[in-house]
C-alpha cells in the first residue's frame, strides 16, 4: 500500500507516510460515500447508548455489544429485552433472528466478491449493516465501485457507531428518561429504511400487508412474536407476487 520507490533519497517516517495518489482517491471516495451513513448513525447511536444506560449495562458492555454485535435494529432490541427482563436465550434466539436478514444482504453482495479472499470476506462482512449494504451495493451496480472503496464504507460507519453508542451510554446519566424522543428512535429508523424501501408498486403492496398482518398477529396470537411472523410471512407474499408479475409479462 506505501510506495518505498526512492527509498535512499527520503527519510524512513516520510517514506513510510507517503501515500499513492490512487489510494489516496480510493480513501476519499468510501469516505465520501460513508458520511451519509456515518451522520445517521451518530444520532441513533447517542440515542442507543443512552437507552443501555437506563437499563442498567455500563459504558464498556455497550462498548463490547458494539463491537462484538455491530447491528443497531438487534442491539435496540437486545437492550429493550434487557429492560423488561426478558431471559438470556429469549434475547439470543430475538436477536438471532431479526439478523437473518444479513444472510440475503451477503448474498447478494457475494456476486460482486467472487474470488476475494476469505480473510477480506471476514472482514467486510462485520461491517455489513442496511445501510451499508443498500450504498455499496448501488455503487456495485453501477460499475465504478471496488471490495476497498466498500471496506472503507464499512468501517468508517462502524467506527462512527462505535464511538456514538459509548458517548450515549456515558451521558445517559445526565439525561432524563424518555427525554428527546429517545424512546422512539428505534422506531423512526425502520420508518426511514422502510421509506427508502419503497420504490414501486409491489414494495409498497408488501409494507401495507406487513402492517396489517402484524396488527392482527398481535390481537390474535400472544407473545412478541408478531413483528418477526409478519415480516417473513409479507416478505414470502412479495416475492410470490413479484415471481407471478414476471411470469405474465
């Protein structure tokens, strides 16, 4: 990655800093990409963090979630579980399952990958989240994007939530329960990924039924089982739909 090309005519540290100019671009152009990522991620990590605080984990247990976890939607929910109760294999399987998700998410990035290394593999998918998946895998698409510039975009949000969700659970002391809107962060975040989301006729078709289907899962059929039931079960409708729709053209 350092070129050393002259390495008689400069110092060893400046040898040793000098950067090539193509990766010089390749840094700016991921970190380009990851700021958008990295300003949403603050916000709701500080709001994350404050949430861990008032349920009672300290400032490096969330540290140690972010960094071993590294996934907002199940770590929301993990410390939501840890508020109320819930037992350690309720929260594993809750988690476990709302992260299923991240098998579809690698596998479609896993075309763009072929012939990586599994070391790099490894590595890039730790840092695989929705919103880092939906950026890299536009810039994949259209063709002017490399495993690097993604691996920047990775890393760059992690660090970023890394560090919000430990500011939050330190300053959680300091601020007033329920206070901001906290509470609802968790819930604004999946209505801004659901709006995005929503780019066609058969996406919205899909969102209405997980809706409705939830609701009545949630009258009918006791337990938290409802959120997890009724998006698997519009998610299986939608593609049936999309599959039906593609056959009759």
């Amino acid at each position: 990655m350092f070129d050393f090309k002259g390495a008689s005519e400069r110092p060893f540290l400046l040898q040793f800093m000098t950067i090539p100019q193509d990766h010089k671009q390749t840094l700016r152009q991921g970190a380009a990409a990851a700021w958008p990522i990295c300003l949403g991620y603050f916000p709701i990590g500080l709001a994350l963090g404050v949430l861990a605080q008032k349920a009672g984990l300290p400032w490096w247990a969330m540290a140690m979630m972010s960094v071993l976890v590294f996934a907002g939607s199940a770590q929301f929910i993990c410390v939501a579980m840890i508020a109320a109760g819930a037992s350690t294999p309720a929260i594993i399987l809750t988690t476990f399952v709302v992260n299923l998700r991240h098998v579809l998410m690698s596998s479609a990035l896993a075309v763009y990958l072929q012939g990586v290394n599994r070391k790099f593999l490894a590595l890039y998918a730790y840092g695989v989240t929705d919103e880092s998946f939906a950026v890299n895998l536009t810039r994949f698409r259209d063709g002017e994007w490399n495993r690097w510039r993604a691996l920047i975009v990775n890393h760059l949000a992690n660090s970023v939530w890394i560090m919000a969700t430990i500011c939050g659970a330190l300053v959680g002391q300091f601020v007033p329960q329920g206070a901001l809107g906290i509470d609802y962060a968790l819930t604004g975040m999946f209505i801004c990924l659901l709006v995005f989301q929503l780019q066609g006729r058969l996406y919205v078709i899909t969102g209405l039924l997980a809706a409705i289907l939830s609701v009545v899962w949630y009258l009918l059929i006791p337990g938290d089982s409802y959120i997890v039931g009724a998006s698997m079960s519009a998610a299986t409708i939608g593609f049936l739909l999309k599959r039906h729709y593609r056959r009759s053209r």
